[in-house]
C-alpha cells in the first residue's frame, strides 16, 4: 500500500541519518551535553555557554548584542532573562517561546527518539536546494508545531529546517543551515548553525562539546529576584515564641505555635501560621516585592477577619519594616485612625523576630503591641513528623 511504503521510506531515512549522527546506541548513553563557543547577533561575535540533557532540559549564558541574556528550561516550561525587553528579573517564556526552547533542548536532531517524544514524521520527497539532492521530511512536534528538514540524500545529515522561531517574543519563520559536522568520541555533531529570520542572522560556531557532565539540576530553575531572595532568610519551618505587651509595659509569654513559611512560586514568599489572642486567627502573608514603588509588600488574610490587609516598606540590613498602605501622614493627627508597623529582624540564619507595633499619631510615635520570635525546627524535629 503506498501508505506504508512512505512510512517505511520515512523510517529508513531517519534509521540512515541517526546512523550518520554516530548511530542510536552511541546517543543512548549521552545524558547530558556542555557546548561551549562563539554566538553572533547584531553583528557582534560573545562566548556562548549551554547545557542539554536527555529528559529535554535546557540552559543557556549567551549575549544578543551587549545584552546579557540567560535562558532556562525544565522540558515543559521555561525562563528568561532578557534586557532587550527592559525586564531585569527572569520572566516565564510564553508559547511561541516554548516551542523554540524545545527546539534548543534538543540533541542537534529532533529524529532522535522522535516517537518517545511524541513526534510524528511524514516523508514529503525530494528536492533540489543549493544544487545538492535532499531528502524532505515533515516533523510535527506532540504541541502541533510542524518543520521541514531537508536531510543530504548522500550524507543523510542534516543540511537545512525550516520552523518557527521567536523575535522579541513574537513568532516568526526562520530557516536554519547547519555545516562543520564533527566527531565527538562517537557522535557527530554539526560545529556551525546559521539561523534566519527576518532581517536578523544568528551564527552559532561551536568550539567544544562535553559528554554527560555534571550538571547542578538548579541551573534549570527560574531564579529568584535579587530583592525577593534577600527574605529567603525566613524560609522553612517554624517554631513560633508567642509575647503580648502586658500593663506593665513589658512583654507576657503567651506560649507556641507553628509558623510554615516557603516559597509558593518563584517571587512569592508565603506564611502559614496559626495562634489564639482571645480568638483563633489563622493567617496565610504573602511576601513580594513592587519593582514601581521599589518596596516589599505584604498582603496578609485572616480568616477571623475575612480581610486582607496590606503593608509595604522597605528592608535595610537585614530588618524589614512594613507599615499599613493606608497610612497617610499628615501635620494633623487623627486620634481615631489606628496604624500598624510589622519589624521583621533577622537574628541568624536560624531565628528572626517580628514586632507588631501601633501608632494613634500617624506614625510619630510607635507602642509595641507583640513580639514572635521564630527558631528553626532542627531536623530531627521534622523527621518525627
């Protein structure tokens, strides 16, 4: 049936051009690859470093131009920090990005494996580009996105692909050349990739590449803001010593509870912690930071109340003070208006305090109200649980 025998002339071209890569058994023992060498975009050449691994994962430290750019991804979902966008902190990729870091991760062909990815391939013919005969061979990715390769019917390497790519963001088609094909150890790799799109021409000229090197699976994940992670100092679990202002002016002991305190995403700082000052109050606080403002925020609901509540403030060796948002301080006090004031104080990489503290003048005079001093569980505490 002509069916299968296109099927079977797909398969027999993608068996020939795994074979020309140094064959299916040399690749199945490459966990993971180094590559390292010289990146040209906006006419100037940078130092290039990645990391591919088998399980689709994908770094790279490369530069577009004079800008710095970092790029991330886990084999679903990806990150980027990009100054040309003038955002200065990582961002998730969008969808037309994915699919281009998918095209990164991949070990030079995407025909490696194809079906375990969820790939599908369809043999389209023959044609004649740069006057040498190739094989064209349609890949469609598992998420829809299709290529053309055009594979040397007498090398069985890959020559040229036609496939979405990315500017700034936006999709765009591109065409990419590949030459230089090089041996290392057993595999052969192609040490030139050209790549164009629009107006732009990227060249990769590769100078090195390592077999399974030891790679730190962090390197993948998407990095915390610089500010936000000047609060990681309150992640973990917690021990809570709880202390009321008494009549006398001096604090009560009030007993314990428990403070869980992790990062529920990237940017986002979030507390669980429950205690009773003559109710229950079961509060989820919420740590971020406002680039505008350049400010720490905190958004904090209690369950007694049904309320948010709102601070913000600002951080300075290693003590945060955060006041309502509300606060509007003006020559005439308000008597009625009572204003928070929350002091986080890093004691070590083990304890911190929290101050609650009021003021009935519009922030001139501050009364303390209560004190939580929070220690680590040991470990031993935790395995217990």
């Amino acid at each position: 049936m002509p069916g299968i025998l296109v099927a079977q002339t797909a398969e027999e071209i993608i068996a020939k051009h795994i074979e020309a890569h140094g064959g299916a058994d040399k690749w199945e023992k490459v966990e993971a690859l180094k590559i390292k060498g010289r990146f040209t975009a906006f006419s100037l050449e940078k130092d290039f470093t990645s990391y591919k691994t088998k399980c689709g994962a994908y770094y790279s430290d490369l530069y577009l131009g004079e800008q710095h750019v970092f790029e991330g991804f886990n084999g679903k979902c990806g990150w980027t920090i990009d100054p040309w966008q003038e955002i200065e902190y990582a961002r998730n990729i969008n969808s037309n990005e994915t699919n281009v870091f998918k095209q990164k991760a991949e070990f030079f062909t995407p025909f490696l494996n194809y079906k375990k990815k969820g790939h599908k391939v369809e043999y389209i013919g023959k044609e004649n580009v740069d006057g040498d005969e190739m094989f064209v061979l349609k890949l469609t990715r598992e998420d829809g996105k299709s290529e053309k390769w055009y594979l040397n019917t007498k090398t069985y390497l890959e020559y040229k692909c036609e496939a979405p790519w990315v500017d700034f963001a936006q999709a765009v088609p591109a065409e990419m050349y590949f030459d230089d094909f090089r041996k290392v150890d057993e595999i052969i790799v192609p040490f030139f990739i050209e790549r164009i799109f629009w107006q732009r021409d990227r060249i990769t000229q590769i100078e090195s590449v390592e077999l399974n090197p030891k790679i730190d699976k962090s390197l993948f994940a998407m990095p915390k803001r610089k500010e936000i992670s000047k609060l990681a100092f309150m992640e973990g679990d917690w021990d809570v010593k709880l202390e009321f202002m008494g009549r006398r002016g001096t604090y009560r002991d009030r007993g314990n509870t428990e403070s869980c305190i992790k990062f529920a995403s990237t940017n986002l700082l979030q507390e669980q912690i429950s205690y009773e000052n003559g109710f229950p109050n079961n509060l989820s606080i919420n740590f971020t930071y406002d680039a505008g403002t350049k400010k720490y925020r905190i958004a904090a609901f209690n369950d007694f109340t049904s309320t948010f509540d709102m601070f913000q403030g600002e951080l300075k060796d290693n003590i945060l003070v955060m006041e309502d948002t509300q606060v509007s301080y003006s020559d005439k006090p308000s008597a009625t208006r009572m204003c928070r004031q929350f002091i986080y104080t890093k004691v070590d990489n083990n304890q911190f305090t929290v101050e609650n503290k009021i003021s009935t003048d519009e922030g001139k005079t501050w009364k303390p109200q209560a004190r939580l001093t929070y220690t680590r569980k040991s470990e031993n505490t935790l395995s217990k649980k």
